[in-house]
C-alpha cells in the first residue's frame, strides 16, 4: 500500500508537492527535454492555485520552462529574427527600445507582465519622464512586435500591450498631433517672404519644390540632377537620403530606397517647380559651389549647402524656424496694431508635404492620382488628408452660404410691400 505524503498539517500532498523546512511550498515538475523545474508559494492553497495556471498554461500549449525568460530576452531574439524593415526603421525601434525598456521595463519576466503592468509604464513615460505621445508611439510599435514573438513563441496566451496606446489616449485625452497644412495665405505669406528677403532667398528653392511636389525631405535631399528632366518637365523619385546616428558606428549620412513600393514613382513638374530648379543652378554657379558628396556611389545631388554637402533635415528645420520668427516679426510690425493679419503657424519640413496633399485635394485632383504622386502605398493615408482638406473647404463654403441666405432674407424684408403683377399670356 502507498503511503501518501502529507504536510504539518496533516493535508495529503499531490505528486510533485513537497513542503519545506521553513513551512513553505515547492511543487517540481520535469519537462520533454528532461530538465527539473519548480514553483514556490507560502501556502499550499498558493501553491496549487499556480499548479492550476501551469496546468491551463501546458493545456494551452504556453512554454512552462521559460518562466526567467524577461522581456530583454525578447528583445534580443526578436533583433535576429526581424525582418523587413529599412535599416533606418529598424535602428529608430533599437534606440527607442535600448532608450526607454532595457534598463528597466525590459527586466521583467515574459510570463509575469500583465495588461496593468503595461498602463503603468506608460503612465510612468507620461508623468515622470515628461514623453510626448509620439515618441510613445514609437516605443509602444517595438515593445508591441516582441510582446507578439513571445506569444508566437508561446511563452504568452495574449500579448498584454494590445490597445494599450489606445487607452492611454483616451484616459489622457491626448489628441493625436496631426501635422496641420499651411493655409493658402499662409503658403503665399511664406513663399512672398522667401521671394523678397535676401537672407533667406537662397532656401526658397528646395521649399518651392517641397511645397509643389509633396516630396519627403529624405527624397528632395536626395535629389540628384540626373533624376530631374527639366524638357520633360519630369522628376523621377528613385531613392532617398537618410542620415544615421548609430551609437557604435557614428553619423553619417546613406542612400536607401524609397519607404515603399510606391515611392518609386514619376512626378510632373509644375512651373513653378522647374523655375526652382533653374534657381538653385543659378545660385550655385554665381557662388562657384559644386557637389563634393559621394554617398554610396551617389553623387551631383542638386541641393547642397555652401560647402558642397548635402542638406541635412535638422538645418532644414532650424532654417524653417529663423524664417517664422522674421517673417511674423515683419508682418507684425507692417500691421501696425491690425487685428486678423495673417502669421505663420510653427511647422516643419514635412508639414509642407501636408501643404501639397491639401492643395491637390482643393483643386479637386483625382484621389488615385494624388496617391500616386505623394508614393502612398495605402489609399487610406491619402483619404485621411482628403478627409481634413475637404472638412475645411466644406465650412468655408457653408460660411460663404450662411452669408448668401442672410443677404436673401434682406432682400425679402425690403420688399415685404412690393406688389408683383404677373400677365399670362
């Protein structure tokens, strides 16, 4: 007869439970590669209320074994396993990993996180660390992709971020940043100031060719003369300049191919565009620059700065920021204490993409057409700027009948008495 196990207390023990020395529990278990694993708890009703998570966990197909598996481990596996990505993505969800989850977050065992444990971080990035919704965003893609390999890899049933962006929005009230198109006022105050100020004179043309092409920076950049027909009147996009900055391998500039598919696309030349073109050419000759770079066997690129290098974003940026503040600086002081004068808003090189979309969508141009020319590989980014351009023209053009119905009604009143004398023939 077998003699079952019992506790101090004189409970029978299941197989594989044990009660140690110190009172405590332990319950051992060997899995299909023959290796001893263990659970621990205070109490046996503790202790068998984890056998029961295991045994739903083994039912379910979960890794029992990779209980010290921690979210860093994770990460690893998925740097060699993920693929797809432009090299440029792919070190932007690196830093953001390395930066906000690894020395932290990122020690937490795999099978331990739960769907608080994730609100809680984000809070945390919200109220201590001071981060913007987007750069949440950007942290909450990559930790989302390796919470999803441990559940492929069934060390999770569910990945425990899923919608954790979404609520953190709701419960913050945060409004996504959409980046606002320049009105058209706006577009003509700004190309105006460009057009008449010597300072800036010389960055109108790569603007002129942001705001009439809806090129990325990256794109315009990147701009080689070859690329450009100016008989034609054609631009062929075929590539773009990124600019990295690697912890372990510096800045530096490098050429990729368009973000999608549809990137790689031919882009009609406005006259305006052209007479851009024809600008910078001129600008160049009269100050003796010519190209110096050579990135990746690529070279003659159209826009460089005084030293012939390529244009970097961020002085691009910082150009755009100098330009609001004496543009608005000039119209102030011509207004003379005039309400409803017209400034410049704070934006940056990608809002005047956003600027071209909205242009296109007001002048009515097809929908296939204006993803064509903005390289949307999905309809649905460009019906999202459609959406907003035709939401504003819309209320314009209510106001604009509110103002029609009004001036009816007052012709109505002045002829209240009128009396109409009507013959039928």
């Amino acid at each position: 007869m077998t003699v079952r196990r019992k506790d101090k207390k004189g409970r029978v023990l299941k197989e594989g439970e044990s009660q140690r020395k110190d009172g405590s529990y332990d319950y051992r278990w060997r899995t299909s590669d023959g290796k001893r694993h263990s659970i621990y708890a205070r109490t046996l009703e503790q202790l068998r209320e984890k056998e029961e998570e295991l045994l739903h966990d083994k039912s379910c197909g979960i890794r029992t074994e990779g209980k010290n598996v921690t979210l860093n481990d994770m990460f690893e596996l998925w740097k060699t396993v993920k693929r797809g990505l432009k090299d440029n993505t792919f070190q932007n969800y690196m830093y953001m990993y390395k930066q906000f989850v690894y020395q932290d977050f990122g020690y937490l065992k795999v099978k331990s996180i739960k769907r608080s444990d994730i609100r809680r971080f984000y809070n945390m990035l919200v109220d201590e660390r001071g981060l913007k919704i987007a750069t949440i965003d950007n942290v909450h893609t990559v930790l989302h992709q390796v919470l999803d390999l441990a559940v492929e890899d069934n060390y999770l049933r569910s990945n425990p971020s899923d919608n954790a962006l979404k609520e953190l929005k709701q419960t913050r009230n945060f409004d996504e940043d959409k980046r606002k198109a320049l009105t058209a006022d706006e577009q003509k105050l700004f190309m105006d100031f460009l057009s008449k100020n010597n300072c800036y004179s010389h960055w109108k043309p790569i603007f002129e060719v942001m705001l009439g092409t809806g090129m990325r920076v990256g794109e315009v950049t990147g701009l080689r003369w070859e690329d450009i027909d100016l008989d034609e009147r054609t631009i062929s996009v075929n590539h773009t300049l990124v600019y990295y900055n690697h912890a372990e391998n510096g800045c530096y500039f490098a050429i990729n191919t368009p973000k999608t598919k549809a990137g790689q696309r031919i882009i009609p030349m406005l006259d305006s565009v052209r007479d851009a073109f024809l600008q910078e050419k001129e600008y160049q000759e009269a100050l003796e620059i010519s190209c110096g770079a050579n990135i990746d066997g690529y070279t003659n690129f159209i826009f460089i700065n005084r030293f012939g290098n390529v244009q970097h974003q961020g002085t691009l940026n910082k150009a755009l920021r100098r330009i609001m503040r004496d543009c608005n600086q000039a119209v102030i002081e011509k207004a003379k204490g005039k309400k409803d004068i017209v400034l410049l808003p704070k934006f940056s090189c990608h809002v005047l993409r956003h600027t071209f979309a909205t242009r296109l969508c007001e002048a009515g141009v097809n929908m296939k057409v204006i993803q064509d020319v903005l390289g949307h590989a999905d309809i649905g980014t460009t019906m999202n700027i459609y959406t907003d351009a035709t939401k504003e023209i819309k209320t314009k053009e209510f106001i604009a009948l509110n103002e029609y119905f009004k001036s009816i009604g007052k012709d109505n009143d002045s002829g209240d008495n009128m009396v109409i004398d009507v013959t039928y023939g």
